[in-house]
C-alpha cells in the first residue's frame, strides 16, 4: 500500500484550522448538563470529527464526559478503538465490500455496529464468525429518514433473526430524527411515535431492549423527553447549535490566513473573474491565499465577511468579487492601515476584548453559501493544516 506524502510542507503554508479542544470539552459538558444521571452522551466524531479531527475531537469529548463515540465509518472505528479510549464505539455505515474487510476487526475490537437491513444482518453476523466473537448489534429503525435502517413491519422478523443468531446481540435500537432542528414540525413526535410502537414490537418478539437512542443535538437541546438512554450530538460538541439555545456552546475550530498584499484601487476596480464586484470608491483591496480549494464554498461570494487584525485592532470586512480556487480578495477599506503578513480569520472564535468586533461565525459562512455550518466545517480541505492549541 502507498501512504500518500504531502506535497506541500505545511508549515510553509500560511492556512491554519486551529482547533481548541477545550471548547469541545466545555461544549459536551454544558449539554451534559441537560441529561438525567442515567443517560449517556455519544460524541459524535464521523467525518474526521466534522473536520477538527477525530481523535482530537474524541479526546476532548471524553474529557467533558462522553462515555461513548459514534462514527459513520468502520475504519474510523478501528482508529477510535486502536486509541485505547476507554469508552463504546458505534458505527453504523458499510457496504459488503467494508463489511468483509474490515468489520471482522472492528468486531474483534469490541465496537458495536449497526444494522439497518436484513442483508446488513447476515454480513454482521458473517463478520462476527469471523472475528469469533459477538457482535454487539444497535438495530436501526427507519421512521421517516428514508435512508439505513429497517422498516418498522420488519422489525419482528430481523429481531428475531438476531435473538436466533448466537453471534449477533441485541443491543440497543435506534433511529435517526429528519427535522428536529425544526422543533415546531409535528414530524418528530410521529417518528418517536413509530420508533416506539416498533420498540414495542420488538421487545414482544424478543424482550427487554437494553438501550434506545434517537436524539441528535437539536433534541439534545430541546427535547428532554427523548432523551432516552443515550444522546448523540455532533454539531453542538463544535459550537454551532442547530436550534436557539441558552446552553453556552463556543466554535472549536478557526479558519486562519494572512494577507498576502495590500493595494490602493481607484473607483470603479473590477474584482475577481466575471467582474462580479467593482468598487464604488477608492479604496485599499487586501489579497488573501484561500480559496475554494481550501474549503471556502465558492457560492459564499461577494456575501461574506472576514475579520482582519492590524495594528490598530481587529475590523471585520466584506470579501469581495468571485472567491477563486486559492484566493479571495476583501474590502479593507480606504483608511485600513493592513499591512502584508496581518492575520486574517475566515470563521471561528477571535476571543477579542468585549467591544472588539468578533469574527464571523461557520454560520454566517453558512447563510452567505445557502448551506449548513456542518458542510463549511467539513469542507476545510486537506491542505489546511490542522493545528491543535489550547
Ligand atoms: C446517525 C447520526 N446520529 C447523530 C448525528 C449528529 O447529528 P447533529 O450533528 O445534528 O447533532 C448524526 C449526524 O448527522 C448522524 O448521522
């Protein structure tokens, strides 16, 4: 096998995610406090911990008091368990060629995995007889997500399909929640209402479930009835609720740049391929190297804002013209006093005085792109370092 070398040193890059774990922990500890001593809370850390890393992330969860991990993948599972992290793994997403390969190991390795059909049963159980040992089984219920997961009339039959498998366990069920950042759509009382006449099918043909899971982190905010036996937030652990909320949540991650020129333009400058900005006084334009292959989403142009650090303090500015593949260009105004080599930060936490202003949020990065704060975290590419402080 190949391991793939960078081909750019990164620190002779000037793109920074600085990542704050401290934010994580104090995130999943202030949703801690919203949960009853008997529930749990499974750190949701897929997708390379939504773009901080995952074992940074996972660490720093543990810290605040996730006593569980949830990843999409089962590679990403093998990662946490080779960790020694000392808490349940759950992966839930594989398809058979995954599921020979790899799902033995993540068996052998004492990671629960999830079920959400019939054919993903019988590679379970396959897995588990490969691996000589039981595997520990969350059934996945469909009540409304229309993606994996068993469908409520099916619930009987793959349960007991399980109860007569001595490699399989059945270890909790669970489901997924398609609008609970809308807490007014009546939606999610009907998924619970299936989810828990299945649960109860379930348990006729099989007995006692021993643990139910369903709530992501806008029910973790504002549902305590769903609750149940374990939460599963991701996007809150990294500082962007989904729903209002009082809980005090902090971004973990920063997208960081410098600039690399600053320069006076007459009235009337075009910016940026297609011209789609041209400014309308002499002003002073700064260049800042990343673009949208850095992650920024190309959509967000000429409707974002960045905060700049000069001498004299931090200023937010609006970034102007189309965002190009490595660059963008922003607005400093015509008395900035910006100077080449001046930090500049895209998305994240400033920790600026009070009366400083603050810098954008992946929300509003968000708004500008017509997109989720979870796809800006997530789409800060790979050749943005990732640098751990605090
Ligand atoms: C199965 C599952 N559970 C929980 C989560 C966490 O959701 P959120 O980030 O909205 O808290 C996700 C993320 O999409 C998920 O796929």
């Amino acid at each position: 096998m190949s391991i793939p070398i960078p081909a750019e040193d990164p620190r002779h890059l000037p793109n920074r995610a600085v990542i704050d774990p401290s934010a994580i922990t104090q995130n999943t500890r202030a949703l801690g406090t919203l949960l009853e001593e008997q529930t749990a809370l499974m750190a949701v850390v897929k997708a390379d911990g939504y773009g901080h890393g995952m074992l940074t992330a996972a660490r720093a969860a543990i810290e605040g008091g996730a006593t569980w991990l949830g990843v999409a993948h089962p590679a990403s599972a093998l990662a946490l368990a080779r960790a020694d992290l000392e808490v349940q793994i759950l992966t839930w997403l594989y398809e058979p060629h995954t599921a020979r390969t790899v799902l033995p190991q993540v068996i052998g390795s004492g990671v629960d995995v999830s079920v959400g059909s019939a054919e993903m049963l019988a590679l379970v159980s396959e897995a588990a007889r490969a691996a000589d040992r039981r595997a520990r089984v969350h059934l996945k219920i469909d009540t409304g997500m229309g993606r994996n997961g068993v469908m409520p009339w099916q619930i009987r039959e793959i349960g007991a399909a399980v109860r007569e498998d001595d490699f399989l366990q059945l270890t909790a069920t669970w489901t997924h929640l398609t609008s609970a950042d809308d807490p007014a759509d009546p939606v999610t009382d009907q998924q619970v209402e299936l989810f828990d006449s299945a649960c109860a099918a379930l348990e006729d043909e099989v007995g006692p479930i021993p643990l139910q899971h369903l709530a992501n982190s806008a029910a973790t905010l504002t549902r305590p009835d769903l609750h149940r036996d374990i939460v599963r937030p991701g996007i809150a652990l990294y500082g962007y609720p989904p729903v209002a909320t009082d809980v005090p949540l902090r971004p973990a991650m920063t997208l960081t740049s410098r600039l690399a020129l600053v320069k006076d333009v007459p009235e009337g400058q075009s910016i940026g391929y297609g011209r789609i900005s041209t400014t309308e006084r002499a002003t002073r334009l700064g260049l800042v190297p990343i673009g949208y292959a850095d992650g920024l989403h190309r959509e967000a142009s000429d409707r974002a804002e960045v905060l700049v650090r000069t001498d004299s303090g931090d200023h937010r500015v609006p970034q102007v013209g189309r965002i190009s593949m490595d660059q963008i260009v922003v607005d400093l105004g015509p008395a900035a006093d910006a100077r080449p080599g001046d930090e500049v930060l895209l998305f994240g936490d400033s920790g600026g005085a009070p009366n400083a202003p603050w810098a954008p949020t992946a929300d509003e990065w968000a708004r500008a792109a017509g997109t989720i704060p979870y796809e800006v975290l997530t789409s800060v590419s790979g050749r943005v370092t990732r640098e751990v402080r605090g």
